[in-house]
C-alpha cells in the first residue's frame, strides 16, 4: 500500500543489528518472538474487534483498499 517505504542495504543492516540486540534481550527474559502486520484490512479487524471499536485506527483509502492499524502496534 502507499505510504510503506524500502530500506537501503546499510539501513537494513543497522535495523538487523538494533533489533538483534533487543530480540536476545527480550529472549533472555522468557519472551518468544512473532512477526506480524502493522496494519491490516479494515473489514479483518473490524471482524475482530467490532465497528465501533476505539482500538483501530483507521487509514486512508490506499489504492482502493480499506486499511486501519491495530491498536496494539
């Protein structure tokens, strides 16, 4: 969708190196490590959560897709 954006090879390689050092912290402490979107179809979430909910953010129209965030990202 619009408004994403790509890193360079030396960007990506200092975002690896951060998020390595946070992931074996975080690893040390008991934590299990997941991956998913930070945003995602409007109607999915709205499925989850409910129409009137406060806890999605809604984003605009991207290309003819309906997008929100989820509030716990």
């Amino acid at each position: 969708p619009q408004g994403t954006r790509d890193y360079s090879p030396k960007q990506m390689a200092i975002r690896e190196r951060v998020f390595n050092v946070i992931i074996t912290c975080f690893k040390r402490h008991g934590a299990e490590v997941i991956d998913t979107p930070v945003f995602e179809l409007k109607e999915t979430l709205t499925g989850k959560y409910g129409e009137d909910s406060k806890l999605i953010y809604d984003l605009k129209d991207q290309g003819g897709e309906l997008l929100s965030l989820r509030y716990d990202l």
